[in-house]
C-alpha cells in the first residue's frame, strides 16, 4: 500500500502551461500554493496527490471562474514525451496500447486506479482516483478527463471519439460548455468516473508500431516503476522517522523494526534509492526544523526538542551545516521576506 500519494511532475507542468495560456494570476496561485520555479523544475518532480483538493480551491477562488478545470482543460497541451506515449505509439493497436497505459499508469499517478471493461460494441474506461477527497474535486475530474481525451485523439490521429463520459460530482446549471468540449453526451452524479467508446477502436492499428522499441519502452517503464518503489522505502522511513523523533530513538535498527524488515534489507534498499538512513533523517530534520522557523513562533528549545536533538548546541551546529546561518537568522530573514 502506498501511503503518501504523489502524482507525476508533468501534470502541474501542463497545469501551468494552460493557466498561462488562459491568462489565469500564475504568480498569485504559486504565491499562495508555496510552488517556485525551482520546485517545477525538478527532474524527476512528484507531487502530493492530496495536494489537489487545496490546488483546485486556489485556483478557483484566484480565477473567480466556477468552471475553471474545464476552461483549463480547454488549453491543456498534449501530454507528449513520456514514457507512457511511447507505449501507445509504439503498440501495435490502440487497445495494446491502452492496456500497456493501465499496466503503468502509476507512472503518471500513485493514486490512478484505471479500467478496461468491454460491453458489447463499447468499452468502458474507469478513470477513478483512488483518493476520495480529490475524486470530488469537479474541476480536477474535468480537466483531467479532457487531457486523457486530448491524449487519446493524439495516439490515434484523430480517430479516437468517445461515445459518453460520466462523471461522479454533481451537474453544473448547464452542461452545455461540456458537451462542447467532450464531444460527446455528458452525465453527472454517476458511481464512477467513466469514459465509453467504440469497441472497434482498440483493434485500429498504430502508424507508429514498432516491435523492438516497444521492447525498449516496456523495459524503461519497468525500471521507473521499480525507482517509485524504492522512493515508496523512503517516504515509508520517513514516516517513521516522524514517529519518532521527539522520543529521541531514532536509529536504523529501530525503524526497521517498525517496518518490519531487517536492518541490513532497510540499507540495501536505501543504498538502491542513492541515500542512507543519516542522510534521510538530515533532511527530514532540516526540512522540519526550517517550516517551524518559518511557519512558528515555537522557541529555539521547543524546535530543539521537536527535531530530535539532545542539546541546543547540537542542533545549532547541524543547522548552520545544512543551510549556512544560525536557526535565529534563518527565522529572521524568512520574517522580512514575508
């Protein structure tokens, strides 16, 4: 079980494009959602999947537009040059290709919990988060939706057209702007989130069929799956770490315990992930140690305390390691720039 969520770096980046594209307060939204330039940029950038229920409600309030997933939909771009594309395009039809997307779909989400069910002539795409707060953000159903429609057409030239799409939140004053955009006749208040389309499609050949790159995708995707879950042992450590701290007995061999492996498994598999157990517990401290600076007024003892350290003197020489000041000008220049 994956506890903490994460979505992958490229749908805020899409996200971004489109606010940009649809003239939305871009500054304003990251202002208030803490989202930097740098953060966009990570390489291998996964977000909190949680995060959306806050994003969405940013947005909206920002935008002052109560159909703003959809407008931004609207101007989502093309998700192009991942993995996942190449396996569509690479397939040898639409449906190898889709059930290829299924299989890795947590590529693009740790919370994404995609279907294919055939009935009859038409098939049945279950497109459900597994999250309930998020799968009742209308406006994260919608733009999402309308990204995979916008993907779907592109792996296919153009003939891909859903034939419904159904949706779980509750139906607008008017559904007009959503038939516009879909294509397609659209239901609200449905037990799942659900797209239907021709069942001929999934035999429609790729132009781009390709056996020995197809190879090479599957292999790539593989190995990116099996990264995630060695940052799930991370995200799993600090979780405990958390636990921990302020009891002070913090150590491998404890956490392990708590995990249920055994220590000289817990190393390996941080070995594997490019970290180790001190370097996980230093950033954690440090991450910790500089929002209660920031974001508190608890006192340099309580934060002393909080983090896990023995002594004052302790944690103030392993605060001007990790980030180059004292904890009182760290806190101090966070108050001026705010």
């Amino acid at each position: 079980m994956i506890e903490n969520k994460t979505d992958a770096g490229v749908m805020i980046r899409l996200i971004h494009k489109a606010m940009l594209q649809h003239g939305v307060d871009v500054d304003e939204v990251f202002r208030r959602c803490g989202i930097t330039e740098e953060y966009l940029a990570q390489e291998q950038l996964r977000t909190p999947h949680e995060a959306q229920v806050f994003f969405w409600e940013v947005l909206e309030d920002v935008s002052q537009d109560p159909d703003i997933g959809l407008h931004l939909g609207e101007y989502l771009p093309v998700f192009k040059g991942q993995v996942l594309e190449y396996l569509f395009l690479s397939s040898p039809t639409f449906g190898d290709g889709i059930r290829r997307g299924i299989a890795y779909q947590r590529l693009l989400s740790d919370a994404a919990d995609m279907r294919l069910e055939i009935e009859g002539d038409m098939v049945c795409v279950t497109l459900n988060v597994a999250t309930p707060a998020v799968r009742q953000i209308r406006h994260f159903s919608e733009c999402f939706t309308l990204g995979l429609l916008k993907f779907l057409r592109f792996v296919t030239e153009g003939a891909f057209q859903p034939h419904r799409i159904d949706f779980e939140h509750r139906a607008p004053s008017s559904s007009q702007e959503h038939e516009r955009l879909f294509g397609a006749e659209v239901r609200f208040e449905q037990p799942s989130m659900r797209m239907w389309f021709d069942a001929g499609l999934l035999s429609l050949p790729s132009a781009h069929a390709e056996p020995e790159l197809l190879r090479l995708h599957e292999q790539l995707a593989s190995q990116q799956i099996a990264r995630l879950e060695l940052q799930d042992v991370v995200s799993q450590v600090r979780r405990v770490i958390a636990e921990l701290l302020e009891s002070g007995e913090v150590s491998l061999e404890v956490v392990a315990q708590r995990l249920n492996i055994k220590p000289r498994t817990l190393r390996t598999r941080l070995s594997e992930a490019n970290t180790n157990f001190n370097q996980v517990l230093a950033e954690f401290r440090c991450n910790l140690a500089k929002k209660l600076l920031a974001q508190t007024d608890e006192s340099i003892d309580e934060i002393v305390y909080l983090t896990g350290f023995s002594e004052p003197s302790t944690f103030y020489r392993a605060f001007r390691r990790w980030v180059g000041m004292t904890p009182v000008e760290y806190r101090r220049q966070k108050r001026n720039e705010s």
